[in-house]
C-alpha cells in the first residue's frame, strides 16, 4: 500500500541480483556472522539422454511436493500465427484436458488431488508447473507429463477461452494502466513479434490445428529444465522422470536466434484521451539487450534511478517531496534484441506536465552529474545485503538456476557478480544515463482526460522543457495498436 | 488494505499443518503433518513484556534472513465519517523517519512544524490560506526542504537489503512488515521502536496529496473500486464497515498533522499492537534485544472502542453504478464472523460453490451458459465484526447484470434444495487446506497471520480451533448455513451497468 515496487515490468532485475559474497556490519553482533557463513545448498543435476536437464533440491519442511518445466521458445519464434496463438496454446495445454483424461474429468481429478498443474507461454519462455502433497506425488506427476507431452486440445474449452480472452480485450480501455502500457508498447516496437498485441481478429482466427503444430514446434525436451523441490527422494524424482520424459524424443536442433527488431519509433507525445481522474504515463525509448557489458552500471543506475521504491531518486523528487505521484518507478530493463528503458507513473490531470517534466529532469540530472560515492555505496550495501533472499528457500536456489541457464547467463554470472559491482563508480553510472538514454528519442504515451489534454497541450506550448521538443498527437485506443 | 479473506490467511498455518486429518490423505501423510504441527506449536514462543506488548517468534527455516511485522489494531472500522481515512494516511506518515532519522535538524524543525500547524488551524486544514498565509507556507517549507532528509528511513533500510518492505492498513488493523537479513535483526528492532516512540510528522502536506492520487487511482478511475465501496455503504447501514479504509476525499483534506499525532497518542500503545518475528532466528538471545528496544515504549491507556452493531437486514438491497464501464455483478450476504461456528461452513460452502473450475457456479455461469467470463468469492471487509459472504461475477457481452443474477440465483436454488454431495465437501476442504500450504511458506505471511490472530482473537492458535471446526465441517452444517445465510433477505446486490 505504501509502496508500489517495480515488479512485473522489469523481469529481466529478477536474475540480476546476485553474487557470492555478504556485508560484514560494523558490530560485534553473531547475527552478522551466521549471514556471512550462509551456504545455500546447491541443486543436484543431471541430464537424460535427451536432453532434457533436472535440478533437483532436497525441502523437507512441508510435506509437499513442487516441479516447473522451464522450455525456450514463445511467440518470437512464430511471426507468422494469429497474435495471441501462442500463448493460447500454452494456457490450452492444461485447460484443454490432456492424456487419458478430459477437460473435465482433469479438472476434477486434480481437485481431488489438491494438486495443481498450470502451463504457459510468453514471447520467450514457456513453463509448466505442479504442486502436490508428497503422497499423491505419484498420481500427480503422471499428470503433469500428460499435459506437457499428451495435450488434447479440446475444442470446448479453446472456444471457452476464446470468449474468456475477448471479453478481456473489450475490457482492456477500461484500465488506465492497460491502455498505456499497450499503446507503449506498440509505437515503441511497432509490429514486430515485440510489440504484437492481440485483436478481436487474432482470437477468432485461432485453430485447433494451430495450436496442436505450435505445440509440436515449441515442446521439446531440447535445452529445457525441469525443477523439482519439496519432500522427497532423488531416487524417486529419477524414477518418475525417466518413467514419463524418459522417451520424450529429442529434435537434434536447438531454435535460431530470435528475430531482430526491425523498428524505429517515431518520438513524440501520445494522447490517448479517456475519461479517468488521473492521468497515466509511460514515456522511453527502446533500450539494450541482455548482459551488455556495462550491466553491473546499469543494475546500479537502476536502483539510484527509479526501481529501488522510496530510495529513488524519482520516487524521493515526484512523490515524496512534490505530492504529485502515488505510483512511480522507472528504468533500464534489459530485453531479449532490445529491451525497453521507460519511466512509469500516474498524476491527477492538471499536473500531468509538471510530473513528465520533473521525472525527465531526474533523468538529466544524472546525465549532467554523476551521483555521489555515497549514494553509490548505499545501492552497492542494497544489492550486497539482500542478496541472500535470492537463496531464501530450496526453490527460489533451484528456480533461479534453471532461469539462469535457460536464458543462457554465463556459469560463472554469480561468482563474478558482486566483485562487478563492487567496481561501479559514479562514472560509469553517468555514462548509462548519457548513452543508454536520449529524451530526444522518447515517445511519450499520456492517457487521461480532456482537462489532461488541455493541461498538457497549453503548458507544452508555452515551456520549453524537454516535451518542448515534441508535437502533441492524438489517438484514439484503437488507432494506437497497429493493424486498427 | 483490501482485506478480503483475511480470516483464511490468518487461518492458514493450521490448515497446512493438519491436512492429513482430511480423508483422502494417506496414513503416513496424517502422522507427518501431525508431527509438523507438534514441531511448529513447539517452536512458537509468545512474550507479554512489561509494557503490555505482545512478541511472537517462530525460529525456522535454513537461510539467515527473517520477517518482521509490526501489527497495530486500527484501522477503518475505528473510524467516523469526517475523519475517515486517519488511520491509513498515518500509516504512509510512519515512514517519514524520527527526531533523528529523516532530519539534519530536528530542533529546527520542530519549530518549523509547530509554526505550519497554527497557519493549518487557521485555514481549514490548510486549504483556504491567505496570500500572507500562503507566503509564509511556502517560505517555511523552502527552509524545510534543507532540513529534511527524503526517504531517510526506507533508505536506511535499503542498505541493509531490505525487501518486501511494505505497509497495509484494512478495516481492522495496520501492518508494518519487512524481510531482512538476520545481521540487520537489531536494526530493525531499532527502527521499529524509533518511529513508535518518537515519530515526526513531517512532510505531512505532500503526504495528503500522494493520498488524494492513491485514491483516485484505486477508486475513482478502477470500476471494481468505486463499485466495492458503493456495496459497503448500502450493505451497512451503521457499522463503520460502511466507509472506505481508504477515506473519502472531504476528510482526507480535512486531516492535519496535529490531529494524527492525537490519534497515534490513543491507538499506537502497546496493548494495541504485537511484534511478530519469523525465520532464522535465536529467540532467548533475540527477544533481549526486542525487550532493550520495544520495552521502551510507555504502557499508555487501553483502547476502548464503542462500536455501533448493525441491525438485522430486512429486505435485500441493491445498487447500482452507471458508468463507462463493463458490467460486473457482486452479491453480498450477510454472515456472522469467527468464533460463531457458522463461519468455518460458510467458508467451506463458498469453496464449494465457487472456489474452483468444477463447482456449480464456475460450471453454470462460466462454462455452460456463458453468461460469464469469470467468477469469484470472498469474505469480508474484515474479520472482527460480522461480515459478508461475497460472490462477484464479470459478465460476458452481449449478456446482462440481469440474467448473471438470474443463473446465480437458479444455481443457489438448487444448492439449497440438495446440499453438497460428500465428494464436494472433501475437495472443498482439501483445497483450502492446500491453497495455504502454498501461500505459508512465506515468513512475511505467517509473522502476519500470527499478529492479527493475536490481536483480534487473544491467541495466535485461534487458528488452530477454526481449523478444527473447519476439518468437522458436516453436509449437514453445509445444509444448515445454506438455509440459514443464502436467503434474498439478507443479501445486497451491486451492479456496474454500462452508460449508454
């Protein structure tokens, strides 16, 4: 409530957390001792023949049971289906029924069960998840594998999920977070597998036959991981795995590198007029891909930035010290090709230009001055000391290895990591803010209502702040998504 | 804020514990949950210290990190109309640091304060200054702005490796809660007890404004927001249920920083709030250095609260919200709260009737009809007073609020008329006991469950006897609660209809 941090928006901040080594406090106290000799148990690996790799990690706390199937592959890799195929198939590979049993009588099986089996695919993974109690691991599993390999498909339930996803898509104007992030989205990375947002069109064009094919394209035991974590045996893992992924066949191929983007957006200022209270921003640019070589630099512009909550500076300037902003954050989040760099925040209409103003002012003000060694220092201490809540339990270990491997990090990305940030000086981070960012380049998507519009519209006219750069366009929802 | 399902997640530990005592669970799963629930009870410590503070540690798991959370015992139902809302934007104030965290000038400050709250006094909260009002307003906080240090303390937490630090506030109680590493242990005992015994006030006036846009955010422009606080007013009639935690925007204007300090005097005393702590933990040498600082707090007097009940219903009630917007549907009946035994079978008659993809309403609504994209239920607002059962439905185009209402009520006509067949009421149980077993193996999840137990039932093992009487749940009880609850009388119907 007090905070809203940064979450779903930047994935990539999820692996780059980490390191080897732990703060010593300045006291004489135990406690600081007994974090600085933490251990985490490493996972068991291994490999089966084809290829498929198990991480496994022994949880006896609760009698239960837990496994995700992490496979590369999503909509990156299938330009060519209806928007939205994808990750269809990936939501019908569990609720379309799978193996020996219907959508129904799966249903009903696992609420027996208590268990729980869920399947998904995005743009550049897929997963596949359960969670049992011990006992009934043995009835669960088998489960599983059927819908990861003997997925039915049912045509009921695609067309419930048909209507399910259309009425989300009728909703989507109503949500002023919705709308921005969709319309962003699209003028940053136009219509590349990026930036696809699905239409009425993409839903009712999606087959049956679709989905079974892009199943067969992307369920592969080929470089995929399976986690498993909780109360039981290796032995036993080994013995259900080989039984149901045992002849999973292999394809021999791994997927080409994904598609480029092909984009260049058109800076400017995007008003989406839609009669909310307040008005919604998200403004940036395309931004870097994965593991740049300055990533220890960006991981701390970031935080000094707008993704650490109240210790940001965009937080501390907008919200704390102006009262313009419940919610803002911001920063570089690293992508697949190119990610995003954005800043995010929502403002009551009349003062919508002040807040774009004054976060597009932190920005410069750490392009022109370098942040303070002691401001450097508290983020370094930030990312050292909470480090440890990468290897909280068994499965956040295990789960952040198999993400780590899947996206291909290096081995020794952990080991290293710490000693690279330690290196960071307020320089480098400077540098981030000069060269990974460009107001000059920014599109600036702004939804609210006609008070916003007219706020907006005059103060532009009149100031010759850095939207003084820009003309002021407006759109409607729809006209913001391409192929409207 | 929301707190929805409260009693569930307070619930929770036990349920995990104790699945075995359910009938499908095998006989070695009955004794291992048995034996973990004897384990657990036995490492829970509980502490009264001087003050009247309650501390509850709970030493687990493998990793030197724990949760900590501070639970105070107010919230909205607490409040009156013109100052609703005080005890959510307290909670934002209490992280504006101390008299010593936060400033570079505290004896400066206070005068500064001081000064901001007379010109306050004199202008209704601040809202009608004069332009000489206005001038010294406006000097007073450019001095300020030097003084103060932003964020000093969520700072100061940052660099220890904080995560999850957060705060709530719900109808009943205000949580202040964070993860940390074990070597930040006395720190945050250090924090915590610093900002009970001498918090500051400042920046109080910005503050209001990040509030005013928090609620617009969450209610004015979220249809399920405004829809939810319409249903609360007409569904209570006199409780204090009726108001939004959040506070209705005339009375947040209305706050000043010298009418918060008043409230923190009379709700903030120790007998109103518990410590809980869960992790790696060492407790007899932990709970020295609880005691060193918590212990500091004075005893101050007991909250005594005058609450009005609400009456019986007579008669249903609906409301409806014409807006641009699609249509959604929330019926709410009226139910009695924890302990009166009818609340664990009204808990696992919701299950059954909505709680998974094969229960009759997702089965009619969603699936067989398609009147529906999606259903859900829930209890609530909160959990010290009776409360309500509620089912909420989004509808699906071209289909109306109307035939929603219609399909759910033939699906409750039925239930009513057959019960729950045993299977049902197996599963039902099952998966409460397994959805929690999942959502507790979190440490900031159990530190809470136990604080809000704590303060509301008198014992963290409140739990321990709701789950008792939730594993005994019968189809007989099941029968009875439907009779009983699931009547037109007693329910409020709220409705989004879209505006032409």
């Amino acid at each position: 409530m007090i905070q809203k941090l940064v979450q779903a928006s930047v994935a990539a901040l999820l692996f780059s957390v980490s390191g080897c080594a732990w703060l010593v406090g300045d006291k004489e106290d135990p406690r600081v001792a007994e974090v600085a000799s933490f251990k985490p148990v490493q996972p068991e690996r291994w490999t089966l023949k084809n290829g498929l790799t198990v991480l496994y990690l022994k949880d006896d706390e609760l009698p239960i049971v837990t496994g995700k199937l992490l496979i590369r592959g999503g909509s990156l890799w299938a330009p060519d289906v209806p928007t939205g195929s994808v990750s269809a198939m990936g939501d019908q590979m569990r609720q379309g029924g799978a193996g020996k049993l219907s959508a129904d009588a799966l249903d009903l099986e696992l609420e027996k069960l208590a268990a729980t089996v869920s399947s998904s695919m995005s743009t550049e993974f897929g997963a596949v998840a359960f969670s049992s109690l011990s006992s009934d691991v043995d009835r669960v599993f088998p489960l599983f594998a059927d819908v990861v390999l003997r997925p039915r498909f049912e045509a009921d339930r695609l067309m419930l999920w048909k209507g399910q996803s259309l009425e989300s898509i009728r909703r989507r104007k109503e949500d002023p977070s919705t709308v921005v992030s969709v319309a962003f989205l699209q003028l940053v990375y136009g219509n590349t597998p990026y930036g696809r947002v699905a239409l009425e069109g993409d839903v009712a064009a999606i087959s049956r036959d679709r989905l079974v094919a892009l199943h067969e394209k992307f369920i592969r035991p080929d470089g995929a991981i399976l986690v498993v974590t909780g109360r039981i045996d290796r032995q036993h893992v080994e013995k259900l795995v080989e039984q149901q992924f045992g002849s999973w066949r292999a394809r021999g191929s791994s997927l080409p590198p994904p598609p480029p983007v092909n984009f260049q957006p058109t800076p400017g200022v995007y008003f989406i007029s839609l009669p909310f209270s307040q008005a919604t921003v998200q403004l940036g640019q395309l931004g870097v891909p994965r593991l740049t070589p300055d990533y220890p630099e960006i991981d701390i512009f970031n935080e000094v930035f707008g993704s650490s909550g109240f210790g940001s500076r965009l937080m501390e300037r907008v919200r704390t010290e102006l009262g313009l902003s419940y919610g803002i954050y911001g920063g570089i989040s690293p992508g697949v090709v190119k990610g995003m760099n954005y800043v995010f925040l929502q403002t009551k209409a009349q003062s919508v230009y002040p807040a774009i103003d004054e976060a597009i002012g932190v920005l410069q003000g750490l392009q022109q001055v370098p942040p303070t060694e002691g401001e450097i220092q508290e983020k370094k201490a930030a990312i050292r000391n909470s480090f440890v809540f990468n290897f909280d339990t068994p499965a956040d270990v295990a789960g952040r290895q198999a993400r780590l491997e899947l996206l291909k990090y290096p081995a020794d990305y952990d080991q290293t990591y710490l000693p690279k940030i330690e290196a960071v000086s307020p320089q480098g981070v400077q540098q981030v803010a000069q060269t990974r960012w460009d107001p000059s380049q920014f599109v600036v998507v702004v939804v609210g209502n006609e008070g916003a519009y007219e706020a907006l519209a005059a103060s532009m006219k009149e100031k010759t702040g850095p939207l003084g750069l820009f003309g002021l366009k407006k759109l409607g929802f729809e006209s913001a998504i391409v192929g409207h | 804020m929301q707190s929805r399902r409260v009693m569930r997640q307070i619930l929770g530990l036990v349920l995990m514990l104790s699945l075995g005592l359910l009938p499908q669970a095998s006989q070695a799963q009955s004794s291992d949950s048995t034996s973990a629930l004897a384990e657990m009870a036995s490492k829970v410590r509980t502490y009264t210290l001087k003050n009247g503070l309650r501390v509850i540690l709970y030493n687990r798991g493998e990793a030197p990190v724990f949760s900590g959370a501070v639970v105070v015992r107010v919230g909205g139902s607490d409040e009156v109309v013109g100052e609703t809302g005080i005890s959510h934007i307290f909670e934002h104030m209490a992280f504006k640091g101390s008299d010593t965290v936060g400033t570079k000038d505290y004896g400066r400050e206070r005068k500064l304060l001081a000064r901001l709250e007379e010109l306050a006094a004199e202008s209704s909260a601040a809202q009608s200054l004069s332009p000489e009002q206005q001038k010294e307003w406006d000097e007073i906080h450019k001095e300020l702005r030097s003084i103060w240090i932003s964020d000093d303390f969520t700072r100061r937490y940052e660099k220890q490796g904080a995560t999850g630090q957060n705060a709530t506030t719900d109808k009943e109680y205000t949580k202040y809660f964070v993860n940390l590493p074990r070597s930040a242990f006395e720190f945050w005992c250090e924090m915590e007890s610093d900002r009970l015994l001498n918090p500051v006030m400042r920046q109080f006036y910005q503050e209001r404004d990040v509030v005013l846009e928090e609620r617009r955010m969450r209610f004015e422009d979220d249809p399920g927001g405004r829809l939810y606080e319409l249903l609360l007013g007409v569904a209570y009639q006199r409780h204090p249920y009726r108001a939004p935690v959040i506070g209705y925007e005339h009375d947040i204007r209305s706050l000043t920083a010298t009418r918060l300090e008043e409230f923190r005097k009379r709700y903030y005393v120790p007998s109103n709030m518990v410590v809980s702590v869960v992790g790696k933990l060492n407790p007899d040498e932990d709970m020295k250095v609880i005691e060193e600082y918590f212990g500091r707090l004075p005893k101050g007097a007991p909250v005594a609260r005058d609450i009005d009940a609400e009456g019986l219903q007579e008669g249903e009630r609906r409301i409806q919200l014409t807006m641009a917007a699609s249509p959604e549907v929330i019926v709410a009946y009226r139910k009695p709260n924890y302990p009166d035994p009818d609340d664990a079978p009204i808990s696992v008659m919701a299950e059954i009737l909505a709680g998974s993809k094969i229960s009759p309403l997702y089965t009619e609504l969603v699936k067989r009809k398609q009147v529906a994209a999606s259903i859900g239920n829930d209890e609530g607002p909160g959990i010290a007073y009776p409360n309500l059962l509620m089912f909420s439905a989004t509808v699906k185009a071209p289909h109306t609020t109307e035939q929603v209402i219609n399909a759910f009520d033939s699906v409750i006509s039925r239930f009513r008329r057959t019960g729950a067949t045993q299977e049902q009421l197996d599963v039902a149980k099952r998966s409460i006991g397994m959805t929690y077993l999942a959502h507790l193996q979190s440490n900031q999840s159990l530190a809470l469950d136990f604080a809000s137990s704590e303060l509301v039932f008198g014992s963290w093992k409140a739990s321990v006897d709701w789950y008792d009487a939730m594993s005994k749940v019968s189809i007989a009880d099941i029968r009875q609660v439907a009779d009983k609850y699931l009547v037109p009388e007693s329910r409020t119907i709220a409705t989004i209809e879209r505006k032409k």
